[in-house]
C-alpha cells in the first residue's frame, strides 16, 4: 500500500528522534530496513554491505530496464544539542538532524514505496548513504566498488532541503549547485622563548598574521571576479602565555570553490603563500589540503535541463531557479563519476541548516514524493540518446 502523508510524517518523526553520526548509523539503518521491509518485496532487492556496514542499497527492479536510475539519500546527523522543544526532538543528547536528512529519508522512502507499488519500466537504485556530514561515504562507496554490475546508476539524483523555499518548492539550476570544498590545515614551527629577548627566538605568531593577511588577496587578486571562491581561516591558536615566544602556530579554515578547477587554482596559491612565508621568516610551514568527497556539484546539463523543463510545467510543482551556493556536500563526488542532478526541497523554515532551531515544514514530504516519482516516471520515457 502507498504511505500517506500522515505515515511520512510520522517517519520522519521517529527518523528526527534517533539522530546518529557519520558512521554510526545502526539504528537509523535498522529503522530504514524495517519500514523497507514493509513495503511490497515482488521487485525489490535489499544489499547491505559489509564495506559500510550502515549504508542501504536498493534494487527496483523495472519492467523492459533499458538503465538504472539512481537516487540518493545521506542518513547522518549533526553534533548539535537541539534547542526545538518539539514533542518529537531527539532522544540523542548532543545529536540532532539539524541538516533535515531525516527530511531527505523520508521523501526517498515515499518515493522507494511509490515504484514498489508501481512497478517502474527502468530499474531504480536507492542509495541510502551514511557520512555525508563527515568521512565521505559517497566516496568511501565508489572507492570500494559498491557501484559495480546491476548495482551501478547510469545517473545519478539527490535532494537537499532548503529552509529559504517555500515548503515543497523544488530549485534547481544548470551548472554549479553547490561548491566543493578543500580542509586547510597549516602549522607554522618556528622557535619559542622569552618575550623581552625577541632576537632569540623566531615567532610564529607574527609570521601566521603575515600568512593570514596574504591569503585575503589569493580570493580579489587570483581568481576571475565574474566567479566566486572563499578562503576562509576559521581557527588561530599560538602560544601559551603572554610573555613567551610562540614557537607554534596552528591555523584552521576552509577553501570553496564552484568547480573543481577553481580549488585547483587556490589550493595552488595556498601552497604558494605558505611556501613564501616560510622562506621569508625562516622556518618551516606544514600545509595540508584536504578535499576529500567534498567536491563541487557540478549537475549533468543535458539531465539537468530535461529536470528542469519537467520541473517547470508539472502540475502542482512549484519550480524556483536558484543561484549557486557555498555551502558543501559529498553527493558532488558522486556526480563526477556519474551523470546527474542533485536540487533543492523548500522546508520553508526561518532556521537556517545546522540550526539548533531548525524545524522544517512537513508538508514539503509529500510535494517532494509527488514531484520526484513524476519526474523518474518521465524520465523513463525519454532515452539516453535524447
């Protein structure tokens, strides 16, 4: 039988109470499993593997499969204590869905009921996949070759919420949706010693001020200002007391991007800047880069036109164009090995994402389901070659 909204809302209800971290999803993916399980089995196939133990996988199988159209949904929380006061919070100290994947769950499960009921012409791949906030486990899937014979997409698609859109809105845009994004440790070594003989020592604090004011030309001076990319150095810490020499700094921060020739670009000029300091203030500076899955989400435009084309004369869709944002997600890992489109799901909320406060609107599910299951029914019914 297909959910109704009031089941999909007391899914993503129970889905709110249980939040897990990256990697420790056990009971959001027992929970997952048993509502799967509840659904109509006569072309489902459910693959749990072992190389990411929390992560689901599974096959609709479709009626004349001429492709496999894959969907993905993240199913990890955030180490944020929620501030809500909603009788349904999370029984979780410290752990809240705070980005609305328990959200994101429930709309893949609505849509994973809808084509359990009606059997789709193509085969269909649900994707339910831990450490999307953390440790890349779109990567960590690819890398250990979960995607292989009847389990590989020939495209790939993928929601984020979106407290700024209206509640079932669905946004999307060609090119860039989200940036991709590089870690950036840096560790200055230089030489302690006493405050009042400065001659003596070698000081790193002075020498991480001089990095930190350069890295704020790489953005205004190195990169085409049509585009965008952010450099930011979030995290400071040198010393110990006031009347000591720093002879350790350690910097912290971020580097965004809207493709993935753009972090190219800085991360270059990073090791550029780091290299200069160290040579000018004579000691060693360590950098480390750190991209990991956070690559840009860079949408297929010949899929991601026909979305949104569908998107847009749908009935009961409210489609928005929206701009390119700084903000990350590992699915675009994914979308550089397989064609497709990720876009936004409006919760209409005045909570931003990772907010203690964030309290999505439910009636965005069930517009959600609606808009998806019509959109892969279409889908079907043009070919690969169109």
């Amino acid at each position: 039988m297909l959910l109704s909204e009031e089941e999909l809302i007391k899914i993503r209800r129970h889905l709110h109470q249980i939040p897990e971290l990256a990697l420790h999803e056990e009971q959001t993916h027992d929970y997952l499993l048993q509502v799967i399980k509840s659904f109509n089995q006569d072309h489902l196939e459910i693959r749990v593997a072992p190389e990411l133990p929390t992560a689901l996988f599974v096959l609709v199988k479709g009626t004349n499969p001429q492709r496999t159209l894959g969907y993905r949904t993240d199913i990890d929380a955030l180490p944020v204590e929620e501030q809500t006061g909603l009788p349904y919070r999370s029984q979780h100290p410290g752990v809240m869905h705070a980005c609305g994947h328990d959200i994101h769950m429930t709309v893949a499960l609505g849509v994973l009921n809808y084509f359990a009921e009606h059997q789709p012409k193509d085969n269909l791949l649900f994707f339910f996949q831990p450490a999307e906030e953390r440790d890349y486990g779109g990567k960590r899937a690819y890398e250990d070759g979960l995607f292989a014979g009847k389990w590989r997409p020939d495209e790939f698609y993928g929601l984020h919420d979106n407290p700024d859109l209206p509640a079932g809105a669905i946004g999307c845009r060609m090119g860039t949706l989200f940036a991709g994004t590089t870690e950036v440790n840096i560790d200055l070594v230089g030489k302690g010693g006493h405050a009042a003989y400065p001659q003596d020592a070698n000081d790193t604090v002075v020498a991480a001020a001089a990095l930190i004011m350069q890295v704020q030309t790489v953005i205004s001076r190195s990169i085409d200002p049509i585009h965008s990319g952010v450099i930011t150095l979030g995290k400071i810490q040198g010393g110990q007391i006031r009347n000591v020499i720093a002879g350790h700094t350690r910097i912290e921060g971020t580097i965004r991007g809207l493709t993935q020739k753009m972090i190219e670009k800085i991360d270059g000029r990073l090791k550029d800047i780091c290299e200069g300091i160290g040579r000018s203030f004579n000691m060693d500076v360590k950098l480390e880069l750190n991209q990991g899955g956070y690559w840009p989400v860079e949408n297929n435009p010949q899929l991601t036109r026909f979305f949104i084309d569908y998107m847009k004369q749908a009935p009961g869709v409210n489609f928005v164009e929206t701009a390119p944002a700084m903000t990350g997600e590992d699915f675009g890992f994914l979308l550089a090995k397989f064609p497709g489109t990720m876009f936004w799901l409006g919760v209409d909320d005045d909570s931003q994402l990772h907010s203690a406060t964030l309290t999505p609107d439910e009636a965005a599910i069930k517009r959600g389901v609606d808009a998806i299951t019509g959109f892969m029914e279409a889908r079907m019914n043009k070919t690969l070659e169109e």
